[in-house]
C-alpha cells in the first residue's frame, strides 16, 4: 500500500527534509498538516457520495469471495492498519475527521443504513477511480505528516528559546509563530497574524500531535499544571499504547516552558474543544439533521438549487429514521434500512423503479387485469398528463424497460392492448411524475393504482 500511494508521503518527508531544522518547519508542517486533513476528508466524502467505493478491486474480491453485497467497511479496512510504524490506523483516520461533520456524518450513513450513495452527485467526467486515489493519496500523506508533529515542536520551542529577542523573525508569543504571516522588512511576523489565523494553528498542530500519540493531551496538562506549581503525574496505564509516549511528554515540557499563563489557557481551551468532538455518538444526530446540506463537493459547489439540497437532506432524514427504528420481532430492520436507502437515495432511474416495483406489489391481481383497458381507453388523456408532467417520451419508456416507438403506438391506442404489467407501471409512473411535478393525477386512474404510489415516501 505504501508504493502504490506514497506520493504525498514522499512529498511531505522532502519538504520536511529541505526544512530540516530550520524554525520555518512548524509553519510549514502545519500548513501541511491542514490541506492534507481537508483533502482526506473531501476525497472520501466523494467517495461516498458517487459510491466509488463499491468499485474497489478489493471490495469486489470480498463480496465475491463471501458471496454478499459489497460493504464499506472492507474498503476502510484494505487501507487501515494495526501496526503504528506500517501505516494509518483507525484511530490516525478519525482524528483527521474530527472537525469535519460533513464526513462524519456520511460515514454514519453509508455504513449504518447500508446506503450506498447518500446525494446525488455524479460522477461525470470525473473518474470514480480517481476519488478513491485521492483519498488514499490524502491519508498516507497526512500520516507521514503527523510523524515529525512531536518533533518539530521541540525543534521550534528550542529555536524561540534562543533566538535574538531582537530578530524580526521571532514574535512576541509563540503561538503566533505557528500562524507566520511572513513579514514586510523592519517588521514581525506576528504584527500581521489574526486570532483566528492564530487558534487554526494551534488546532491544527494540537490535532497532528493527538493523532500520532495518544498520550499528547494528558502529557501537556501534567506539563502544564506543573508549570503553574501544583504537583501532577501520568496515569498512563498498562492498557494504552506505549508508542508516543517520551514523543508527547518531551513535546509538552518543550511548550510548558515557552507558553504564557494565557497561551496555557488557551491551548486548555483548544484542547477541551478537540475531546468534545470526539464523541462519534454525535454523528447520529448529525445524520439525522436535515438542514445538513449535501456532503458532496461538487453538488454544492456547481449551482445545485435549494430544492434539491432540501430533498436530499429529507431523504437523509428518512434513512435515519429508518435505521434507528427499534428492532422489533419477526423484522429484519438491517435490510429494510438498506432496501429503503437504496430506494430513496440511489440515482433517480433506480429510485423510479424502485417506486414502480414496490408500487406494483401492493395492487391486487384482479385489479391489475383492468390496467390494460384503462389505458387503452383513456390514452389521449393520459399522454396529456405525462407531457404536462414533464416527463419524456424517452425517459419513460426506460422506466418501463419498452422501446419509446412501442410507448408511443400504446399512448395512441393503436394495435393491441399492452401488458399487464406495462400498463400497471405505466399508470403508477404517471401517478408518481404527477406527484412530483405538483399535478394532479389523472381521475381516470383508479385509487387503487395510485394508492400505492403516493402512501410511499419518494423523493426523485
């Protein structure tokens, strides 16, 4: 894994190389540190969304072998590993998540209500093998970043420690240094830096250390509590990991001794807001809020309407609900999970036939034995509705899986009657383009065809 995906690795260790110890590495690793986050998490919020992930080799392999459905967690899996010196774990994965409720939430949906695309972003002209490369591009990157986090800190805490406080170089505090602006001749690096500019940093590099080491957080507040006089010690137990541990602790002395009172407390604060992300019980009820837009990049960025981010979050909702119902007796709810994700956010030709198949199944035989008749009797009018509609000649004929000229002959009551089935999927998709597009339903189709379509919970 590491040869086929060690580009952004190998550009990480050379730029960290040609930095080498220069003070520059801290900003730069930060800097790093955060496009390389934002891209994990972007790559596989497509992944997600254009369902790249079922086109894996390795995802296909497993369900192949296993004889089941595809799952997303073997796609997780081929890229994560148990050992810290051998490549990204789970727990390097959901630190570079943490502030991104967006993924979180798609992961929450792709992998608890079975979906297999959450929006309807497509791919386009985009390969979908490019969206998994990217990720897994992204993530080996950021875990070659999180390497030097523990080490470039000492580095740049021994640099602040001994420059010139003369030098224009170094700021008045130090965690103004890892938000480096640069600077104009005659004037510090600092006099430019935001707040904001100033918290990002410290987040950024707080969040690379806690992924590489467990023990960062703990480290520093024992650190920092024994800076300000009281007496602390580690409760690191036998149940932890050991790797990162002299890593953390030399890391928070280094910065216990250049941090101000009101630095400590600030970073305390940053540190506070960091664990309180990481509850991953949170992305249930991010998942379930439906004023969460899409998750998809590019269907939020290309002129995606309103309407249609609104629709995607309602079935969103839906899948939600669905998933969280409580497991009742003789009711297999995994599969009615899945059955209804894939029915309410799959792409819109697969969701139509959904309707019509589940629609189908709720019509009594005898009562299905008179749709040919209805048709044929009123195809004048129910041409007339479906072009009102909006829905094409074309478009309609795929949803029923006759050719356009076959549909045509029908809708103009010419030769002889249709099937059955034809035309009981012809008068459901009719009732369902009419539901959609805010018509009315042709009187002449009975309620009992019609019925079935509307009691259903369609987003299209």
């Amino acid at each position: 894994m590491f040869q086929r995906f060690g580009h952004r690795r190998d550009d990480v260790d050379l730029v960290m190389s040609a930095v080498g110890d220069d003070p520059l590495c801290l900003p730069v690793l930060v800097e790093l540190g955060g496009a390389l986050r934002g891209g994990v998490a972007s790559a596989l919020r497509e992944v997600i969304a254009t369902g790249a992930w079922q086109q894996d080799l390795g995802v296909r392999r497993e369900a192949a072998h296993w004889r089941h459905e595809p799952r997303f967690g073997a796609f997780l899996e081929q890229d994560l590993e148990r050992r810290r010196d051998r490549g990204p774990k789970r727990e390097h994965l959901d630190a570079a998540l943490l502030m991104f409720p967006e993924t979180r939430a798609a992961l929450y949906r792709v992998d608890a209500a079975q979906c297999p695309q959450h929006c309807r972003a497509e791919t386009g002209t985009f390969s979908e093998d490019r969206h998994t490369d990217d990720y897994r591009q992204a993530l080996f990157g950021w875990y070659a970043a999180i390497q030097h986090a523990h080490a470039c800190v000492v580095r740049a805490v021994r640099w602040f420690k001994e420059a010139d406080p003369s030098d224009p170089r170094r700021p008045q505090e130090f965690t103004q240094w890892l938000a480096r602006t640069g600077s104009r001749r005659g004037r510090r690096a600092a006099d430019g830096t935001a707040p904001a500019a100033s918290q990002e940093a410290v987040r950024e590099i707080l969040l690379m250390m806690h992924a590489w080491s467990p023990h960062t957080f703990e480290a520093m507040d024992v650190a920092f509590r024994k800076a300000e006089g009281e007496q602390a010690f580690h409760a690191w137990g036998g149940g932890f990991e050991p790797a990162g541990r002299s890593e953390a602790q030399a890391a928070a002395e280094a910065l216990a001794d250049v941090l101000s009172p009101q630095e400590r407390q600030h970073v305390r604060g940053v540190m506070a807001d960091i664990e309180s992300e990481d509850v991953w019980d949170r992305d249930m009820t991010l998942a379930k809020d439906s004023a969460l837009p899409c998750t998809s990049d590019r269907h939020r960025a290309y002129g995606t309407g309103s309407g249609d981010r609104e629709d995607c979050a309602k079935a969103r909702d839906r899948v939600y609900e669905e998933a969280s119902r409580p497991w009742d007796e003789g009711a297999d709810r995994k599969a009615g999970a899945a059955r209804l994700a894939r029915f309410l956010l799959g792409a819109r030709a697969d969701r139509v036939k959904a309707v019509l198949t589940t629609a189908r199944t709720a019509v009594a035989r005898d009562s299905m034995a008179t749709a040919p008749q209805v048709w044929h009797d009123s195809a004048d009018l129910l041409r007339e509705a479906r072009e009102a509609a909006g829905l094409d000649l074309h478009d309609a004929a795929g949803h029923l899986d006759i050719k356009p000229h076959t549909l045509q002959r029908f809708e103009q009551a010419a030769g002889k009657l249709p099937g059955r089935p034809v035309s009981l999927s012809y008068l459901q998709l009719l009732t369902v383009a009419c539901t959609q597009g805010g018509h009315p339903v042709p009187a002449c189709i009975p309620q009992a065809f019609s019925e079935p379509v509307t009691a259903l919970p369609t987003t299209l």
